[in-house]
C-alpha cells in the first residue's frame, strides 16, 4: 500500500522534527503559521540575516555551519506560546548532530508579553537530544578504550580502519554500519561529495555508493540527504 503523498507545505514530511521529538504539551503544527503551503525557512532565513547580503556570500556556508538550516514552528498547548525553532545539521562535529540554533518566539495574541516563565517552557535540549537519538543514535557502534569501535557483530575496528575499502556488502558483516561511518568519516574531514570519495576508496561505480548511502539512510543509520548537495 503506497504512503500518502504529504500535502504542499507539510513541515513534518522530511522527517527532520517528527511530534515523538517534543515532549508532551507541545504540538508539530502542519503548517507554518498563516497555513502557507511552502517551507518559509529560506525567507526566515534571509530576514534574520542568516544569509549575509553584505559580504555577497552566502552565511549558510560548510564553513560556519548554517547551511540548509530549517525552520520548525510548534506550539506549547498550556500557554497557547508559538514558537519557531532552527533546526541545523552540525556535519563537523563529531558525532554529526543536530542543534537548535535559532528560536523565534509568538505569543498566541500578537502583542502580548513573552515572559521569562514561557522562555522556561521551551526544553531545546530534551528536543535536540530526542532528535539526535532518532536519527543518528549508535545503536551499531560504540566508542571503548583504544578508540576502537564496536559493530553491531562484535567485531572491533579502528578509526583509519574507517577510510579502507569495506568489501562486499553480501560477506562483510556490519556493512551499511560501515558505509554510514565512512560516509561521517568522510564528512567530517569536509568533504564535500562523501559518496564520490567512498566510490574511490572502494573502487566503485559512484552510483554503487550512491546506493550504499541511500540504503544507509533507509535504514536509520544516516540522517535524510541534504537539499541541493552531493553526497
């Protein structure tokens, strides 16, 4: 049975913020406010200056990490507060997660106080860390003495391991574990075609590695692809 076709404007569709990542007494709306039917988060962005006119370059750069930033609008069911949050992908760090870097607060009636109790309200860091845990949770690795990872098999590599060809992926066990490492490996070096590079490491056609990621990415293991962006 095929899956509904979310609607134009659906800020819930790409999976980044999902109603499961708030905690009880907040809601996902399904629109941005005034029920647009686009993602405002460009244009918010422009606004706020997140896109810097002065320079002539772009402020959601690799370099500073606000690239393809998206905007979240939700609401606090109590207090009726609407808020707006900034969702970014920090690729550098390591691991790769997701932090709030923005927050645009609303109050139900426009013109009314923001008080220092509804700032309170808003738990950004139980909301980042559920994120962070649906999409990038290490259920298949984990660090132990020696800087060795663990895989899902038991088998222990190490972190150079990580940028050596990883093998077949019908005998290697732990594989898209593997590839979904590499891929963040690789990413966190800066590079900005992961996918092409691990096509060379491995000694692949790029649209084998392509497939490799997106089976990655099917699976959990990696976050949804970037807009816009290779690799």
């Amino acid at each position: 049975m095929a899956l509904p076709t979310p609607r134009p404007g659906d800020q819930r569709a790409d999976g980044l913020l999902i109603q499961a990542d708030l905690p009880a007494g907040w809601n996902l709306a399904a629109r941005f406010p005034g029920e647009r039917t686009d993602d405002a988060s460009d244009e918010i962005d422009r606004v706020l200056g997140y896109d810097d006119q002065e320079t002539g370059e772009s402020a959601d750069s690799e370099q500073n990490e606000t690239a393809d930033g998206r905007w979240r609008y939700i609401e606090h069911e109590a207090t009726a507060t609407r808020v707006m949050i900034r969702l970014q992908r920090q690729l550098y760090a390591s691991p790769e997660e997701v932090r709030i870097t923005g927050v645009v607060y609303l109050p139900w009636r426009p013109g009314d106080p923001i008080t220092s109790h509804l700032l309170r309200e808003l738990p950004t860091a139980k909301i980042e860390a559920a994120i962070n845990k649906r999409l990038f949770a290490m259920k298949r690795v984990a660090t132990v003495t020696g800087n060795k990872i663990v895989l899902p098999s038991g088998r222990k590599i190490s972190d150079r391991d990580l940028l050596k060809p990883l093998g077949n992926p019908k005998q290697v066990l732990d594989f898209y574990e593997l590839v979904a490492l590499q891929h963040g490996k690789l990413s966190g070096q800066g590079d900005e075609n992961p996918s092409a590079t691990m096509a060379e490491i491995n000694g692949v056609a790029l649209s084998t590695a392509q497939g490799w990621v997106a089976k990655a990415r099917s699976r959990g293991l990696l976050p949804p692809g970037r807009r816009g962006r290779a690799g």
